[in-house]
C-alpha cells in the first residue's frame, strides 16, 4: 500500500518500450564481447566542417556507418548470421541499422530505428543526405510506429514466439533489422565517453562523444580531436583477434578521411 505521506507521480509505462525490453531480452541471449576505441577524427571533422555549404552537407554519422560498411565489406564474418547450429549467412550487402531522434512539426521527439540499405555501396554523401531527410517524420515513419504499437500490445509469450522466428532466419533478421546497428547516442554529449551495448545484433558499434587528447605530431604536441567508440561482436562467430584486425581497419578509415573530400 502506498504512504500517503510521500509525495509522488504515478505515470504509465510507454507502450514503445515495451518493443526496446524485447530487443534487450533478446540481446541477453548472444554472448557478445565489447572492444573500447578512440580514434583521431580531427582530419574527418575538418573535412565534414568544409562541406558544410555544399547543398548536400556531410554528417558525422554518415561518415562512421560508411567506414564500418566499408571495414565489414572486406571481412564478412563479421555480420555473418547464424542459421541453425552449423551454418553461416554472410550477405553481400551490409544494412546498417540505426536508432535516430525523429522530430514531429510541433516538437515532439521519438526514436525509431533506420536501416540504410547496402550502405558498403554508397558514398557518404548519398548515407548522410538519407539520415538527414529520416530525422523528419514522415507519412512512412508514422505507419510505421503504429505498427510497432500494435505489435506491443500482443502478450508477451506471443511477441516472444515471433522474435525467436524472426532472429532463426537470418533473410528475416536482416529485412527487419539490418546486419549491422550503429547507435550515435554519444553525439548528444560533449566529452570522451563509451557506452556497453546490449544488442541482437551480430556486430555493434556505439559511437561515444568527442574530446581532445594531446598527440605528438612531429616535434610538436597538438590537441587533436579524439572520438571514443565501442565495437561489439558475436564472440560465437568471431574471435578476438579478428576482432582486433576489424577495429584497427575501422579506425584507419576514420583517420585517413575515408569518402571524404579533403
């Protein structure tokens, strides 16, 4: 029985995270391993900087989920999708899906997932300008977060029985959800910082914030613009040595610039 005495708010629990506590369920089920990163994107930054007049402007983002498709592109194994117990699904194609803060006309601001399509075939350009135009809430975006509305209110043991379909067919897993997820929540702060993901997802990289860290340049010491990152693999299909090779080629594609025009 509640004390009277103590002075609260009773809200409901959004029916929307109810779609998040099935993914976490589901994530709790791979038994992932989590690599911590930082990378000097002060070349990058200069670069996306520049751009920032040209009609179609650069993004961040869009630069980090074209690097990481670039860097799966050359190692498949790592967003292979496991289908059954002895076979593997490596796609030609990496979908990258990403959570995005959507904002209604009157402000109103949801998170909803994007996956950008075949993303290790397109420039940064064509990734930055599609994550631009899905931050705006369209007549698409809508039906779809009905759906996903509707589908929460189904009982939990039925949601369940339809994750477990979903996540046994890599063809599945792959339409709804991508190959690969990039969260940018750290975009939102202001200093170095990693965030340790749950996730379903055979590869995960979590996009930190941005600070400077001193680096000898030479015969100098400069600050230089650090992004903190943290890679997550499906240790069951891959070791932590490809692991390790697959961080050091994302981090030389952040560093030299990769689709970007100098």
């Amino acid at each position: 029985m509640a004390d009277e005495s103590v002075r609260y708010e009773v809200r409901p629990f959004p029916k929307i995270r109810r779609a998040y506590v099935d993914v976490l369920r589901e994530g709790h089920r791979r038994h992932i391993i989590h690599g911590l990163v930082e990378v000097d994107v002060s070349k990058a930054r200069r670069a996306i900087r520049g751009a920032a007049e040209n009609p179609s402007p650069l993004s961040l983002t869009g630069f980090i989920v074209g690097c990481v498709a670039k860097a799966v592109d050359e190692n498949k194994m790592l967003h292979a999708h496991r289908w059954g117990r002895r076979r593997l699904v490596l796609f030609d194609d990496v979908d990258v899906n990403l959570q995005l803060e959507q904002v209604e006309e009157d402000g109103t601001r949801i998170v909803q997932s994007r996956i950008v399509r075949a993303a290790n075939r397109r420039r940064v350009e064509e990734i930055s300008a599609e994550i631009r135009q899905a931050q705006r809430i369209g007549d698409a975006d809508r039906r779809r977060l009905r759906r996903t509305l509707w589908f929460v209110t189904l009982p939990g043991f039925v949601r369940r029985l339809i994750w477990r379909a979903v996540m046994t067919r890599p063809w599945w897993t792959k339409r709804f959800g991508g190959t690969v997820a990039v969260s940018s929540v750290g975009m939102f702060g202001t200093s170095l910082g990693w965030g340790i993901p749950i996730t379903p997802a055979p590869l995960m990289v979590t996009v930190g914030g941005i600070g400077l860290r001193p680096v000898v340049v030479g015969d100098r010491v400069e600050n230089r613009e650090h992004l903190s990152f943290t890679i997550s693999v499906d240790h069951d299909i891959v070791d932590g040595a490809p692991a390790a090779r697959f961080v050091e080629r994302v981090r030389q594609l952040i560093e030299d610039g990769y689709g970007l025009k100098p």
